[in-house]
C-alpha cells in the first residue's frame, strides 16, 4: 500500500494515471494507481486496474489478496471471497491447513451432520469474533465443531455450547473429518451481503456469571451506562497493520473533549498501550462533567469483557476486536470509522449487514476525528435524554 499525504491523494491520483497512460505495463504505476482509487472510495476501479496486473502475473497472490480486499469493499462477495483465499500463499499467512494432510478442507457440499469439522482461527481478535458466525451455523446445522481460536476468547466460546472441543489455536485438535480456516468460510458457504448468517440478530451471549458480577460491581453506576475505546493495539512487527492502527486510533484528550458530558457513567473497555497508559490514574483529569470508570484491571479476557459489556447500554469504540464482541451480542454500537474504511463496513453506509446492532461514524475525505465526535456528542445526548 502507498502512503499519501492528506490532501495530496488527487494532485497524487492524476499523476499517477498520467503515469499508466505513458508506460501501461509499468506495474508500479498501476499498483500505486489501484491503490490512490480505493483511498477515495472507488473500489470497482482499483479492483479493475489489480485485475490488468493480475493478466500479466496470474500467480502473484498479493495482487489477488488485494483485489479481494478491493471486491470486498465494494460488495461484490461473489467474487470477493474468491479472490481472498488466495492469502494462504502470501509470506505472512502461514495457516493451519498445511499441518493436517491427509484430511480434506471442507467446501460446501460436503456433508457434515453428525461429522466433525475442525475451525481455526488465523487473525486478528476482531476477524475471529465476526467470523465466528460461521462457525455457529455449522455447529446449530448438526456439524461437530472443533474450535481453536486465541486464548483471549477460549472461555468465551467455549460458554456458548456450541461446540465440541475449544482450545487455544496451536493445539492438536482431536481427530476430525475436515477442516477450514475460519476464514475461508464465506467462500466455501457462497456467502453473500444478503445470506450473511445472522446478520439480523446476535450470535454471542455473555456468561451468566459474567454477567452477574459486572451487576454487582455496577450496581451504584446509574444509567446510561456507555462503554468507550478509542485506540486499538499497535503491531510493531507488521508495518502495514501498525499504519492502519494509527490511523483508526483516536487520542484520548480530543475523545474526552468531545464526550464528557453530564449525566453519563462512562466506563473504559480500553485494554492495551498505549490507550490504556493514556488513561491511567488520569479518569478526572478527562472526565469532569461526567463520570468514567476505568474497568481495565478487570477485563482478563473477552469473557470479562462480554459481562460488563451487557451491563452496559451503549458502546463506542473504534474499530476493534470489542466492537466486534459488543455488535455481536447485539449491543447498540456505535463505530467511529475511519476514512479508510476496512473492507467489512463497506462503503457510504451507517448501518453494517454484518451486525443490526451497529451505527457507524465515518469520517470524510478530510480525517478529522473533529467532526465524526461532534455528530457522535449530537446523537449522545439524545441517548442521554431518553433515559429520563
């Protein structure tokens, strides 16, 4: 991906098609261009200029990851899915498939009630919690799942009862009929925007005793209770999801700025640095028209997480692994979304058919976070007025 100052993407976007129209079969001129497309929302056409270099590199997996990325974004599924298989070739995804030969990844046909079927996950937090859908349907449709996912979210899934075995990903499973990367599910299912499963009710449920010890907690909390997170971890040993982390995070001051406002218990689902060093010991400093508990000491796992969330009446948060978790037990969720949106929230839409539950802040070409917490403080206060 090419890095382009703000501002600069036009003056940036014109050159670069000059640059295509005089040595067409420069590749970095047309990557470079496919990329300037999809940073002003023109998906369709990057897709179609990733698919001119495709012809000439038909074997080149980071051109089709990308052009399923691009495909994804503008909501042709169909294709899309297809496309982002080809990740399992690039350098930096290594998935588990390769370690059970012998024993055939599952495509859709193959019959599964009464069989077993081993599901893994291979990226971040949030692909696993939005993924985990899939997994669901396979298990409510007779198929015996074998779950192995990061140990975060282990006891989570593991409460649901779902499944047969959950473990920590990195485990020999038990022995299994097929298996499937998480997600290559979507492909092998057909999935389209509108056959997303579950994507008109919750998936998820909080453990009850979770939940019951969030109550307790909380009880002196009145209402409305809203839960916020406003930076999302940092990966240092990736240098492309380490850009995309900065510029999804947004700093805690102009958060605070914007939301404190009276008659709101906030509570702090921020876990990790630097947002939850950013806070630390400073909740009034931030907050002094409202009120905010900072609950990260708390929050061991995603179990933890999933409790307090139901206590709760609302969620704001960036787009992170606990958006995903609150929209998926279906808690109003509120995204604050940058401009450079990834693929699963689509493009010139505040609502998501992935979740009903979500509402998504965008902010527009010129990524102010300024105005996105402006609308975000409009709409908060009528949240607050509805209460009384």
């Amino acid at each position: 991906m090419f890095s382009v100052a703000r501002g600069s993407i036009e003056p940036a976007l014109a050159a670069s098609q000059r640059a295509t129209l005089l040595r067409p079969g420069f590749h970095d001129a047309v990557a470079q261009l496919a990329d300037l497309l999809r940073q002003t929302g023109r998906p369709e056409a990057a897709a179609e200029e990733l698919k001119r270099l495709i012809a000439d590199d038909v074997n080149d997996p980071q051109l089709h990851w990308n052009r399923g990325l691009m495909l994804l974004l503008a909501g042709d599924y169909k294709s899309g899915w297809q496309e982002y298989e080809w990740r399992s070739k690039l350098p930096t995804k290594k998935l588990l498939g390769s370690r059970v030969p012998g024993r055939p990844q599952w495509r859709r046909g193959f019959p599964l009630d009464n069989r077993s079927i081993y599901l893994y996950a291979e990226q971040g937090l949030g692909d696993t919690i939005q993924f985990s859908r899939f997994a669901v349907l396979l298990a409510k449709s007779g198929a015996r799942v074998i779950f192995h996912t990061q140990p975060a979210l282990v006891r989570l899934f593991l409460g649901q009862g779902f499944f047969e075995e959950v473990r920590e990903v990195g485990h020999m499973p038990s022995p299994f009929d097929h298996h499937c990367p998480l997600m290559s599910l979507p492909a092998a299912l057909e999935t389209t925007i509108d056959t997303i499963p579950y994507g008109e009710r919750p998936y998820l449920s909080a453990l009850p005793k979770d939940v019951a010890n969030w109550s307790e907690r909380l009880r002196s909390l009145s209402r409305p209770r809203v839960g916020l997170v406003w930076q999302g971890a940092l990966r240092e040993s990736r240098v492309d999801l380490d850009v995309t982390g900065r510029t999804r995070n947004i700093p805690l001051q102009l958060l605070a700025q914007a939301l404190d406002l009276p008659g709101i218990n906030f509570v702090s689902l921020q876990k990790g640095d630097p947002g939850e060093a950013e806070l630390g010991g400073r909740e009034s400093e931030f907050w002094r028209n409202a009120y905010l508990l900072n609950a990260a000491a708390q929050l061991n796992d995603f179990g933890d997480t999933a409790g307090l969330i139901e206590n709760l009446d609302l969620v704001i948060s960036v787009d992170t692994a606990t958006a995903h978790l609150a929209a998926a037990l279906g808690k109003p969720t509120w995204i604050l979304n940058r401009h450079d949106t990834c693929w699963r929230w689509l493009l010139r839409r505040e609502d998501s058919p992935w979740y009903p539950s979500v509402r998504l802040y965008r902010q527009g070409a010129d990524r102010d976070w300024g105005h996105v917490l402006k609308r975000v403080a409009n709409d908060l206060v009528l949240f607050r007025d509805s209460f009384v």
